[in-house]
C-alpha cells in the first residue's frame, strides 16, 4: 500500500489528477442538484465540499487497494481506456458521496460542520467579515435545529461582545451577539407542563401597542412553600407574583415585544418572547429565556448595562443581575 501510496502521489500524475478532476466534477453536479431542489445555497455548499473531501480519500484508498495494475512508468493507458476509467471512477464518487451525503446531511454531522467553521472564524483578531460570518452559521443552525456546542458558542460570542469596543465593530458585534444568544435560548428546555394556567389581556402603554394576550403560571413540579415568583415592571403594569412557586412562567400566546427596561424579575421564565432593553433599571435573579429572540438594538452597543446584560445572557444559564440606570456611555 505504502509503495502504491508513493507512486499515487510522485509517479502517477495522470491517474491522480483523473481522479481529482472526477470528484471535482462529481461535487460540482451535486451541488447543482442541491440548490435545483431547494436546499440553500450555503448549506449545498457545506454538503458539496464534504463530498468532494470524501471522494478524493475514497480514490486515493481505491488506488492503494486496487487489484494489482501497471504503474505509469511501466506502460501509459490507451486513450479509450482513459475514458472508460474516467467514468468509472466518476460514476463510482457519485454512488459513494449521494450515500456519504445522506448522512452528512443529518442534524449531528451539521453541527459538527458548523463547529468547525465557527472555530475557524473565531481565528485571529475579529473582522466585520468575520463577525457577520458566524452569525450567520448561528442564525442557520438554529433555523436548522443544528445542536451546535453551548460551550462554544458562549466561548465565541463573548468574543464578540468585547469586540464592540472597536467603534467600527460595534453595530456587527451587537447584531451578532443577538443571533448567539437567541440560538442558546432556542436550546433552553420550555417548561411544557405549567400548572394553574391565568389567561391575562395585555395592553402596553410604554411604548403604547396592540392588546395582546398571555398566559401566567407556575411550572409543575416547580412548587416550594414560603418561595415566591414574580415579573414586577413587565409590560409597564405592576406584574404577576406568585407565592409557593420558584419558577412562574409568563408565556404569550403569539410571540410579542417585552422591553425588559425597568423589570424586577425573580425565579421566572419568559417563553416564545421578543426581548429588548436599552440600559435602563433591571434586576433579575434567576430568570430565564427559553425560545426568545433577542433584539438589542446596535445603538446601544456602548451602553455598559446593555453589555453587561448580553455577557449574562451569553451563558445559557439562568440569569442574576442588578443593574441600574447611570449612563448610555461605556
């Protein structure tokens, strides 16, 4: 093996470039099918490179293990055997990489193509280019349900927050942060059994908005005597409380805006919620988002409290804070 290996790569130009031409072709047309019936286009590009790494190892195992055969230096193949090869061996990649893509193509193996690139991205002092790139893989794992590493993603995106010192960086860090953020509370477990279910009719004042509705009510399971849960200041009305419980659960209906500006929080989980905050006055002790899209405005990306708040939330982890009101300045 070790000989024909050699020979592959020193001697046998001919073979081996026939070979890489065929995977090239190979994955050009896979891709082609790809976007043809619907898959995104950066997505059918992933696939398509993972096809063509495993059709170059794949031709490279079946030169070395092939039935014995004559080495270029030994005699040259007649140009229709070229041919005949060729599409074999182009036949032989397309076989193998539709079987290869069928599992490149799960959640596991995306993921897995999605860590990689973000630790490729995370290289080297941070660029807009690189910033809004993994935002990107982000954003379309969590569309996707790519189980990307929790760990790695609080890691890189607190790159990201401190990036927005850089007065250039600050609008692409604060947009990206949004998208880590929101990815690691879609992995948040919702509280699917909540007892003592309270319909509730919401009409903001602040800013005024359409009435909407909300359902309030303890997670099962999560009862305590003497404990107490409450969401003070949320949606600018007094909040609900509840006493025996350690974790009320205020869920909308439809998914709505909260400002969390002037919120006390404390052991309670807001569900399927669009959440801002701009620097102002908030106090949370064990509070968390579960499926919640984060949508912290770029023009607060000095705000110290607007910081602070996202580096909490960066950590996937219920969130205790106090932070109040100073100064929109860093």
């Amino acid at each position: 093996m070790i000989e024909r290996f050699r020979n592959y790569l020193l001697v046998d130009h001919r073979t081996r470039w026939r070979y890489d031409l065929s995977c090239a072709l190979a994955s050009l047309i896979f891709y082609t099918i790809s976007v043809s019936v619907g898959l995104p286009g950066e997505k059918a590009f992933k696939l398509s490179t993972l096809f063509l790494f495993f059709g170059v190892f794949s031709t490279t195992l079946w030169y070395c293990y092939a039935p014995t055969r004559k080495t270029t230096s030994e005699a040259l193949l007649p140009r229709r055997a070229l041919f005949v090869q060729l599409a074999k061996a182009l036949a032989a990649v397309s076989v193998a990489g539709f079987m290869f893509a069928r599992f490149a193509n799960t959640p596991s193996a995306m993921a897995a193509v999605a860590d990689a690139s973000l630790r490729v991205w995370a290289r080297g002092k941070p660029t807009e280019a690189k910033i809004k790139a993994a935002a990107r893989i982000v954003k379309e794992a969590k569309a996707n349900n790519y189980p990307i590493s929790p760990n790695l993603v609080t890691e890189i995106g607190q790159k990201i927050i401190n990036s927005s010192a850089i007065p250039s960086l600050q609008k692409p860090a604060i947009e990206a942060a949004n998208e880590f953020v929101t990815y690691l509370s879609s992995r948040q477990a919702l509280p699917l059994n909540v007892d003592h279910i309270v319909p509730l009719t919401v009409t903001p004042t602040e800013p005024r908005g359409p009435t909407f509705h909300v359902n309030v009510g303890c997670e099962l399971g999560a009862y305590k005597e003497g404990a107490e849960a409450h969401l003070y200041g949320i949606f600018s009305f007094a909040g609900p409380r509840m006493t025996d419980c350690v974790d009320l659960v205020l869920w909308p209906v439809d998914k709505v805006v909260v400002p969390l500006d002037n919120v006390d929080g404390k052991n309670a989980t807001l569900v399927n919620c669009a959440l801002t905050y701009s620097g102002g006055n908030l106090k949370l002790e064990n509070v968390r988002f579960a499926n919640c899209v984060f949508q912290i405005s770029a023009a607060h990306a000095r705000d110290k409290n607007v910081l602070q708040f996202l580096r909490a939330a960066m950590t996937g982890e219920p969130i205790s804070l106090d932070l109040k009101w100073t100064s929109r300045e860093v």
